[in-house]
C-alpha cells in the first residue's frame, strides 16, 4: 500500500519542454479522463491519488480543502482554471504564489482529487493534514532525461537548494516551505530516481526515465528548518514551544548553539543573546525540564574536569551559571538517562534522577554512576550506583512513581537486565530479565502502565509491573527491521505508538510503524519525508509528532546531518486510514478516521457507505443486515435499526429437541414433540422428550435373584454391578444365601434307627444331606449342597458357579422404556 505523505506536493512542467502548448479544449474531448489512465497504468497509487484526505469544496471561482489544514495556520486555495496560480497563505498574512507551466482547462473533480489538464499529462491534488500534495501523470512522449520534465513558478518566494531539497522563504526571509526530492514511478509501478533543482524563481523536476509513462509525488513541507544540522541532540519543552540544543554538526564538531521551534507558524528560530548559546558544547547530553519551567542540560561534554551542568532560564533568557559546575566524577558523562522524579517525591529523592552513561564515545566503557539533582538548591548530589555498570541503556518513569532501567550496554555485551529504583526510599532493586538483549532501544510507558521495548533485538516486548513484585516481561509482536536502534517512540493521544526512522547496518530508514496495545499488532504507517536515526521526536499539544534533525547516509554512503523537521501528523475525522491507530480518535471504520467507534450493524462513518459525512457516525438505511430472526428475509438497515419481513416458509430452531418450530408471522412458534428424541442420555441414564422438555433419569439395577440386592450402574462402562446379600439371608423355600446363591437344606440324615427322605438339593437331584463333622472327627458342621467329593469345598464351588451364570438386569424408569 502506498501512503499519502504529509505535505503539499507540486509538479514541475520545463518551459522549454512545452514551449508549443496546444489549446487543451481541442484535444480533451478524444482524450480518456485522466483517472482512467491513472488506474490503468499506476494500480498500487490510485488510493494515495485519490482516495486520501477529506477532499475539495468549490467556493467562488476555486476550491478549497473541505478541512482546515492542522500545520502552521497554512491555507490553500486551488484556482478553478489551471493555468492560474496556487495560492498558499501563512499566519501572520504571508503568502506564496505557485504556478504551473503548461497546466490549463477547468479544474475536474475525480472522487477526493482536483484533477487538471496539462500539456504531456495531467496533475492531481490532494488535500493532506498539513496541506495539499500534487501527483504528477505524465504521458511517455513528455519524459526525456536531459530536460526538465515539469516545473513551476513561485511569486513571493526566494529559492534555495539545500542537502537536495529546495525551500523556499518568504518576502521577510522567513522559511516557509521545503520541497524534498519526490517519489517517482513508471508504468506498472517501478520506482525511478527523481531530483528538484532551482533555477531562479522556477522550479524544476527531472526523472530517471525515458518514453514511458511516469507517475510523480514530490513532496513540500510547511515547516521551516534550524539553522544548522544536529544529530545525536536533545530537545525539551518550554512551555508551548520547543528547544533544542547541541548535537554534532556535520563535522562532528560539538555544538552549544540553542534554537525554538514555534508550533503554531512551524518556524525555528534562536533566542536572543545570551540564550542563544549553551555555557558548554554538548552532545550525546541530557535535557529536561523541570518543576519551575527553567530548562536542565546535564553531561555531554568532556572539560578537564569531567562533567558539568547547567540551567536556562526562560524569563531572563540566560544560561547559567558562568561556570558550569562540575558533577563530581572526573569522567565525562555521555548517553546517560535523566528522568524528572514526580513531585511528591521531590523533597526525599531530588527532583532529577541521572542514571548512567560512558566516558567514551569510542569504546562505551560503562559507568554505574547515578546522580541526583534538587531543584530547590540547583546542586547536584551522588546517589546509589547501580547494580550493573550501564550505558546506551533506557529510563521510564513507571505510573507508581519508580524508575525502570532497562537494558544497556556493558562490556562489550548487550545486557537483558533491569533494575528499579524506588525515589521514596532512594534504593535500587533488581527487576526481571527481558527476553532479550537490548540497548540503543526505546521504552515507551503505556496507557495502562505496561512499558513497550523496541530496538536492537528482533521484536518488541511488554513490561508489566508487578503488585507486589518486580513484574515480567511478554512478547509484543514483530514489525520490519525490528532490530533497528536510535529510532525514536512516541505514545500518541489514541493511546498507540509511533515508532519512526532508526538505523541498521549503516542504513538509517524513513519507514514509520504504530503499535496498538489492544491488538498488541503493528501497523505500517506513511513514511516520514527523510530517512532519519540519531534524532528527536516529541509530542506536541494537537497530537502531532515533530521529528527533529538525526544523520543518514547519501547514495554515496557519506553520513549527512538533518537540518530539517518534519510533523507526523494523525488523520482527523473524515481522513483516509487503514488502522485506528492513523486516527486522533483511534477509530478506523470504513476506512476513514471516525468520531466514534461505530460498532453497530446499521451505522456508518464514510459517505461512499451511507453515513451524513465522511468521519461522522450514521444511521443508514437500505443497507443489507442481519437483524438475528430466522423468521424474516430481506433484512435491511432502516434509520440505523436492522429489519426484515416476516417470512412464514422460512425454518427456524429454538435449540430445543423436544418441540416442532415453525415460523409464524415473524416469530419462531414452538409445540411441545414428546415423540422426538433428544440429547441427554449417559450410560447409566435414559431420556425422553415430555411436555416439551428432556427429562433425564437415572437407571437402577434390579436384583437378579433373592440372594443379591439392587445393583449399582458403572458410569464407566454402564453395566450393572449385582451385590450379593449377606450369607445366611433366607432365600425360597427354606434356603439360605452363600455367596450370592440360594441353598437348600436336604432332609436330615437317618438316625442309627431309621431314616426318611428329605428335599433335595438346589439342582433338584436327591443326595444325601449335610454330613455331621462328628463322623469325621471334626466338632463343627457345614451345611452345603452335597455332591460327588462334595463337602464345603465342592459347595463353594457349585456358588460360584451359580454366580456367573446370574444374568446382569438393569430396571428402568417406570415412566420410560429401554432405548
């Protein structure tokens, strides 16, 4: 996906090229509109043409943005005829006049993009969030690589090329605009080089290419520039401005020159004398503000007495004092972190905790030094060195009021370790191991108190606090070049972060990412106007992002330092994106920033979907739904409420196996089926459909015979478990239980003088009753069936027997019949 840059773009038409501009009426009506072209020979752009920003209004002879720009005050009116001029106004009443050779013919309007004709092709503007943007169509017979394949002509301006760019000041001198050298591709999508060169008061744009169709996006930032290029500085707030100070210049030389960065005109300029200049040259230092409003730059020098401090006031515009006291430590400070204590802990663990750092900017020996400074008495003070030696490390300022250091590195190695410290009791603990190494990272505290670790190894994890306890660490996702270093950050107000530039293997990117802590996923966002690492982003009070200075490398590996800034800027209601994250409100829905989340099945945040106004949430109508009722068909959205028509031939299911449903005049009828079967059966349970409901009974086993009672149903298995009664239990006749089989008495032996017949035994056979122990020289008896070689043994085993051949019943319920 291709995403629209910030900025306003413009393409340049050479004089020379189109000296023989036909009349552009003649020839349009055989022509195809220039979006068909467009969409057949550049697919992956036409989005970023024409489907991007919230669009033109026609309002007296021109059109204007439907939109306020957000940047700098800046308005932009495009003429309604071509050939006449752009017009861009500047608060405080400055304005710039931008024409375009060879452009003419009434001004079309092709979904969100004004469309005009022009000699060779045609050009298409965009309203973005700071301006507009002009994509460039050229047909293949005007692209030749010894000319000038467009230009432009500015009234009002003064013109000057710098690190390959051109900007453009004011009649006072004041920087308002800054063209970068575009984005150019051929047909089908192929990137071609492209470059910008100022000739006076013109403009003009050359391609990489020869007789084939080009489409081109250069770039023109209203933001100003500092006055030198910085890398590796440091920038903090004072008050609704911005300062930064120091850095290397291009020559890597130390600087302590001082500027300020107005937000509301987008221009960099210095404080007056004394303010304009730091006491010390500074680089790879630490800047913060404090309590008070006055401005604390610590470290990044390396004065004979290692490193020094000092303060800028803001209401006398001074910095101070004269000398800048030395710290304490002989060892200069370098890449150390400085964390601003909350202020309820001001008072017991000073106002200012400094962690770390390296004395040398070759080897990166680590230190474990950590300072303390008090606001109230402007000294600085040693505190508890840490547990482990850092530097390059991260510092984050937790919701509980600690200090989270994470990382770093430490002879020659990447450290995984972090420690805390509590400002309350000005100690340190260790806290968890990260799940890797990381230093020259980022450590962004989330919305709900998590910390989001990015840089140096591939993927990003999640801190999470721990009550009580140090907390953990978790994965969080991957993204493109994840092992990127000297990136930069940055929670947005939708509660996402925006991680932009960095380094690796020498190659500094302009790509940008955003991370969502609900999704934990990434997002590939539009990319910054310059490749930039070692650099500064800091958020400023609209929601914007301003991206300050850092170093890259040019095509001939040659390090380059930014002079330049750039604002990232999120979409307002009614903007193009691709993610809640792109939004000030978080909320992406049909693909245009929404003032809601605009969740419901009948609403709608874009015109093209229904809804009153692209990024206003709407009730629509005639939308097709699903109002959840089996019983209508031609569901539809009426006034944002979901509806069908009743459908009687339509089936239905109320989820219950014991009822017949039908569809009745838009409801599901049910009656009770007392013949259907329904679920709920177990091994040892049988169920049955009755009045509509499943009704689920237990199985009982019955006795198989008088000597057992009812069994016990095995849930494993389902078979009845017979439990035998106890031995002696009377059973028919006048038998006895043993062993679960009934046993009869034959009749009594005959005495000495007579005998008589008994009953037989339990298989019906006569046989000859108990023998008397007596006779066989025992003095106890055994009653049991008597068989050949009988005796108790031979009874035992005619029980057993009995017992196997015993069939397993099981009882049913008396209100149901075994299935």
């Amino acid at each position: 996906m291709i995403y629209p840059r910030p900025g306003l773009h413009f393409p340049l038409a050479a004089s020379a090229l189109f000296a023989a501009l036909q009349t552009l009426a003649g020839c349009a009506a055989s022509d195809p509109p220039p979006d068909e072209v467009l969409r057949s020979a550049f697919p992956d752009q036409v989005a970023a043409v024409l489907s991007v920003g919230p669009g033109f209004l026609r309002r007296g002879g021109g059109l204007e943005r439907a939109a306020a720009a957000r940047h700098g005050g800046l308005a932009v009116s495009l003429p309604g005829e071509g050939s006449e001029a752009i017009v861009f106004e500047f608060a405080g009443g400055a304005t710039l006049r931008v024409r375009e050779v060879g452009a003419g013919g009434e001004a079309m309007l092709a979904e969100r993009a004004v469309v005009y004709r022009r000699a060779g092709g045609s050009s298409f503007w965009t309203a973005t969030p700071d301006g507009v943007e002009e994509w460039l169509l050229l047909d293949a017979e005007a692209v030749r690589r010894d000319a000038p394949v467009a230009a432009w002509e500015v009234e009002g301006g003064a013109l000057a090329a710098r690190d390959g760019a051109i900007e453009i000041a004011d009649a006072a001198g004041v920087l308002r605009l800054r063209v970068t050298a575009p984005a150019a591709y051929a047909a089908g999508g192929r990137e071609v080089d492209a470059r910008l060169a100022a000739r006076g008061a013109r403009i003009e744009l050359f391609v990489d290419a020869e007789g084939e169709l080009v489409l081109v996006d250069p770039v023109w930032v209203p933001a100003g520039s500092m006055g030198v290029g910085r890398r590796r500085h440091a920038m903090a707030e004072l008050g609704t401005r911005l300062l930064v100070a120091g850095g290397f210049n291009q020559e890597s030389a130390e600087l302590r020159t001082v500027e300020i960065y107005d937000p509301t005109d987008g221009t960099w300029s210095p404080p007056a004398e004394p303010g304009n200049q730091m006491k010390t040259p500074r680089a790879e230092h630490a800047l913060a503000a404090l309590h008070d409003g006055r401005l604390l730059a610590v470290g990044g020098d390396s004065g004979p007495m290692g490193s020094t401090y000092e303060l800028y006031d803001p209401e006398d515009n001074t910095w101070g004092p004269e000398s800048p006291p030395a710290m304490g430590v002989l060892a200069p400070l370098y890449q150390q972190t400085m964390t601003v204590l909350p202020a309820e802990h001001a008072i017991t663990a000073g106002d200012v905790l400094i962690v770390g750092g390296t004395s040398n900017l070759n080897d990166y020996a680590p230190l474990p030094y950590v300072f303390r400074f008090f606001e109230s008495t402007d000294t600085m003070t040693r505190g508890p060195d840490l547990e482990i030696a850092r530097t390059m490390h991260a510092a984050t300022r937790l919701a509980t009021g600690e200090i989270l250091v994470t990382g770093g590195h430490n002879n020659q190695l990447g450290l995984r370790s972090t420690e805390l410290y509590d400002p309350a009791t000005n100690t340190w603990a260790p806290g968890p191991m990260m799940r890797s190494e990381r230093y020259q990272h980022t450590a962004t505290l989330l919305q709900d108190g998590d910390v989001l670790l990015v840089g140096h190894s591939s993927g990003a994890e999640i801190y999470t606090p721990g009550a009580p306890g140090p907390g953990a660490f978790s994965e969080a996702g991957s993204f493109e070049n994840s092992k990127r270093f000297r990136h930069s950050a940055t929670r947005l107000p939708n509660g996402c972060v925006l991680v932009a530039g960095g380094r690796l293997n020498r190659i500094s990117f302009a790509d940008t990412w955003l991370y969502d802590p609900v999704t934990r996923g990434w997002t590939g966002a539009r990319p910054l106007i310059a490749a930039r690492s070692f650099h500064t982003a800091t958020l400023l009070d609209d929601g914007s992002v301003l991206i300050t200075g850092g170093e890259y490398r040019d095509s001939g590996d040659t390090q380059k330092v930014h002079a330049t800034s750039e604002r990232y800027v999120l979409g307002q209601a009614g903007e193009a994106c691709g993610a809640g994250c792109e939004c000030q409100t978080g909320f992406c829905v049909d693909g245009v920033c929404c003032d809601t989340a605009c969740e419901g099945a009948c609403d709608a945040c874009a015109e093209a979907a229904g809804a009153s106004a692209d990024g206003t949430c709407s009730p629509v109508t005639g939308r097709a739904c699903d109002d959840g009722n089996d019983c209508t068909s031609d569901d539809a959205c009426d006034a944002g409420t979901c509806a069908g028509e009743a459908d009687d031939a339509a089936t239905c299911d109320d989820g219950n196996d014991c009822t017949r449903d039908a569809c009745s005049g838009g409801e599901c009828v049910s009656t009770p089926d007392d013949t259907a079967a329904c679920e709920g059966r177990g091994l040892c349970t049988i169920s049955s459909c009755r009045g509509g409901a499943c009704v689920v009974e237990a199985i009982t086993c019955e006795a198989t015979d008088e000597c057992h009672t009812d069994g016990v149903c095995d849930e494993a298995t389902g078979a009845c478990v017979p439990e035998a009664k106890a031995k002696g239990a009377l059973c028919e006749g006048d038998g006895v239980c043993f062993a679960g089989v009934c046993l009869h008495t034959p009749p009594e032996a005959s005495s000495s003088s007579g005998g008589g017949a008994g009953p037989t035994d339990s298989a019906g056979s006569g046989g000859s009753g108990p023998v008397a122990d007596e006779e066989r020289g025992c003095s106890c008896t055994a009653a049991g069936a008597a068989a050949p070689g009988g005796g108790p043994a031979a009874a035992l085993f005619i029980a057993a027997a009995a017992a196997l051949r015993t069939s397993r019943r099981r009882r049913w319920p008396a209100s149901a019949s075994p299935r």
